[in-house]
C-alpha cells in the first residue's frame, strides 16, 4: 500500500501541487459546490452544505479533489478543514506531521512511536531563560545566500500586487518610503 | 481589534510628546504633523494624524538601527534554541528565502535564514532580516511551496517592520526608548546585550505582534510567494496543517499564544486568494531538492 502511495504520489508530482493528501478525512467548512472540474465555471455537481464530512483524494492548487459518500469532485480548497488530529499524544503513529510528508515524500514512517514528552526548545519558559547567543547569530552568515545569486529554482517571476492597504508600494504617498 | 490600535496609537502619542526628540541614534525623522503637541482635547482627526505620523516614524527608522535591533532579537531566540546541525539544510532554506525577498522591496537587507533545532511548531522573524523556522514546523510542511509560504510570512513582517512596531508600544518611551536600549546595546558594550534589551526582545516575542498585523503578513506572504512563482495557496496548506493538529498540543502553545487561530488566518484569507484562480504547477525539481534536504532527512 505504501509502495503503492508513493508511486501514485510520483506520477501526480508534475500535474499537482505537492500536498498529496490521499484518503485523509475532512469537512466541508461553508456551503459551497461541489464542481465537475477544478475550475469555478466548471459544471457544477451538487451543493455540498456545512459539515459535510468529506475525503480528500488530492490537491491541485486552490481546489482539492475529493469524495463525499454519493459524489466525486472538487471544491475550493479554502472551504474545506482536515479532520483534527493529536500531533503526539492521542495517535503516536500517526501524528499529522508524518502522515501528510510521509505521503508527500514517500518518505518512510518512523517505527518508534512518539510518546508525549515535554517538547523541547522555543517553549515560553525556555524563551523567557533564554541567554543571548550571538556566535549562533554570527554562524548564520556561512549559510547566507547573496541578492546576486543564480536563481536555481527554475521558477519564472510573476508580476502580483498587494492586497488594497498591504504592502509597502502602495503607500508611496509617505516621502520617508524607502522602497523603490 | 481597530480600538486596540487606536489605543496603542494613543500610547505612542503620549509617550513621543513626553520624551524629548533628541534621540539617541540619527536618521530618522519624526515626520511633520506635530499635533501631539496640542494637549488635552483630542479628536478624531487628530488621532489618524496622529496614527499617520507614526506609521511614518515607523517606516522612516534608520536602516542600521532596525538591522541592530533585529541582530539583538535573533542572538536572544537564538539563545533559546540553536540552528540544526545540517549544513546541506540551512544552504536550501536560505536559498529559497533569498529567492522570495528578492521578490520584494528590501532585498538588500542582510538576509539570514535559519532552521532552529525545536520541536514546537513555529516561526519567527527579526527585523533587518533573520528569518527562523523550527524543525517542528518544518516537518510538518509538504514541499518546497508551503516552506516558501511560511518564509513569506515571516518576510512580510521585516518589509513592514511590524516588531519594531510591536516594540514600541511594549517600551513605555515607544520608538525612542527601543532605540535608545538598542544604542546602549552596541555602543556601550560592543557584542554585549543590555538586560534591558534582552528582556524587551523576550516581552515582544511572548506577546506577539499584533494581530492585524499576522493577517497582513498572510495576505503578503501569499503575494511574495506567488511572484517568486510558488503556488498561492501553499499558505492554506499550511494552516490547514496547523488547524488540523489539536490545538492544546504542547508543541503550539507558544504559536496559539502569539498568533490568531489558524481557522480564523483561513477565514481572512479566504477572499484574499480569489485573484489566483489559475493552478501553478510544481516542478520535478522543486520536489527532488525538497525530499533531498528537508523530507528524507534521517
């Protein structure tokens, strides 16, 4: 089963987005419509109201993929919530963490289970305690990435505005801006 | 939530007509305005003058300063967990951020970018630039996109300097009294920080930021990500994660504390992401640098 989440995982990669959420259970979270394609003009399934408990098959951008026990399609991805999960202690085995990479990755389920100890570092009490660390802060520039280096991504740029009243190029009426 | 805002504005008001202008570090202008100086009686219009001025104040800080307190704030999260000791990791996730600031206004700041060695689920940003995710947030992400959506979060805090925002109306001298703690700090004993400091960055970062300021960073970090050509909805991913684990897991106390519930981050963003209809598609490669620095780590 798991070989065979994983390859299906392969093949979805180029055409999907990565969160390969497979048979994870979920709600609807507002009234909305379930449609035939992952396209708002899409033809339009049925409606699918409030707390309609749902599966997810998998995610394409702004819209999942999912199956409710009469119909198949896909809604908007924002008016969906995944099923709560107990990150350690309820479900040692399946904490939400490994399930959802685990499937993305085909990366292998640890075997030891997670036991519910305290959980180290960043805690408020360990923030308050903390001692400042400026070698750490200093270390941090061995791994620094200059403004000039060669993009190895592969990704192309997009042209995309703030939202109205975000941002700091919409406020170019302030003359201490300083951006450009 | 606006009334809270109006109450800090208010804050900032008394505290910048009770301290005198001389101020410790230069360059940065208080703006015109001067209606602080009118006394008792305030009205409505001179609160958003006032609000405007301060907006200003806050923007137009001097660029060294904002680097030095944020040097400040990282070496004191930094003293509460330390990076991972993953070189291969730490040179990923700094290239991928670079590549998401240098899709904003400030991508000359001294970028720094840091997984921390913690279990918690969080992330944090520091002014000038220091950007940190813990290992607990980052195993639970699902590819390169949702990783950039948290970095751009967090970016859009620097690019609107909302903790030294945050910290100003912690500091009973608002702006003033953060920079002059600031200044103590590295003029007085070089590389050593002033308790005072340390216990303000320690205050801010327990309480948060405010929290219309986390919304904003949603709908930014959702911009920056998708001009660096990430997939737009990888934040909702993300805070779907997050909504999904039981939110008196130890592991988000702190997070829960200083950030609006994930369900309501999703509601806000809800109307923000309805310009980005048109799917984006991953790549191989995006995947295979993932899995081999962040998923298949041991």
């Amino acid at each position: 089963m798991r070989k065979l989440l994983y390859f299906s995982t392969l093949i979805f990669v180029c055409l999907t987005s990565s969160l390969s959420a497979a048979d994870k259970s979920a709600v609807i979270s507002r009234d909305t419509e379930l449609f035939s394609k992952p396209f708002k003009d899409a033809e339009t399934i049925t409606q699918l109201s409030t707390q309609t408990a749902i599966i997810i098959l998998k995610r394409k951008g702004g819209w999942y993929q999912i199956k409710t026990d009469t119909n198949e399609g896909w809604v908007r991805l924002t008016h969906v919530r995944l099923a709560r999960k107990n990150k350690a202690q309820q479900d040692p085995d399946n904490n939400v963490g490994e399930i959802l990479s685990g499937l993305a990755t085909g990366r292998e389920k640890s075997d030891q289970a997670t036991t519910a100890t305290a959980v180290k570092g960043l805690s408020e009490e360990e923030l308050r305690n903390a001692e400042p660390d400026v070698d750490a802060l200093n270390a941090l520039d061995n791994f620094a990435v200059n403004e000039n280096a060669d993009n190895e991504s592969g990704l192309q740029t997009h042209k995309v505005d703030y939202l109205a009243g975000d941002g700091p190029e919409i406020k170019k009426t302030s003359p201490n801006e300083e951006d450009e | 939530m606006k009334f809270f805002l109006h109450l800090t504005s208010l804050l900032f008001l008394v505290s910048f007509s009770l301290s005198t202008p001389a101020l410790d570090f230069g360059g940065f202008g208080l703006g015109g305005g001067g209606n602080e100086e009118e006394g008792n009686s305030i009205d409505i219009g001179e609160l958003f003058d006032g609000i405007k001025d301060i907006s200003r104040t806050i923007t137009g800080i001097d660029e060294e300063a904002e680097i030095e307190i944020g040097r400040d704030a990282a070496a004191v999260l930094l003293g509460a967990s330390k990076p991972v000791n993953d070189p291969d990791l730490q040179r990923y996730v700094n290239k991928v951020g670079r590549w998401v600031v240098n899709q904003t206004s400030r991508p000359h700041l001294p970028w720094r970018f840091a997984v921390l060695s913690s279990d918690h689920v969080n992330a944090f940003a520091t002014p000038g630039g220091n950007i940190f995710i813990t290992d607990g947030l980052l195993r639970t992400l699902n590819g390169e996109a949702e990783l950039a959506a948290v970095l751009a979060h967090e970016v859009a805090h620097v690019i609107q300097k909302h903790h030294i925002k945050a910290m100003s109306s912690l500091n009973t001298s608002g702006l003033s009294g953060v920079l002059k703690l600031a200044g103590q700090t590295s003029s007085g004993q070089s590389n050593q920080l002033t308790t005072a400091m340390v216990g303000q960055v320690k205050d801010m970062y327990l309480r948060g930021l405010d929290k219309d300021d986390e919304f904003e960073a949603d709908r930014m970090g959702v911009v920056i990500a998708s001009r660096a050509g990430y997939d737009p909805f990888a934040l909702v991913a993300v805070l779907q994660t997050l909504d999904s684990i039981n939110p008196e897991d130890s592991s988000l106390a702190l997070l829960y504390k200083t950030h609006p519930p994930a369900s309501d981050r999703l509601d806000r963003l809800d109307s923000s992401l309805a310009q980005f209809e048109d799917p984006v598609e991953e790549s191989p490669l995006l995947e295979k640098r993932f899995n081999t620095y962040v998923a298949r780590r041991p």
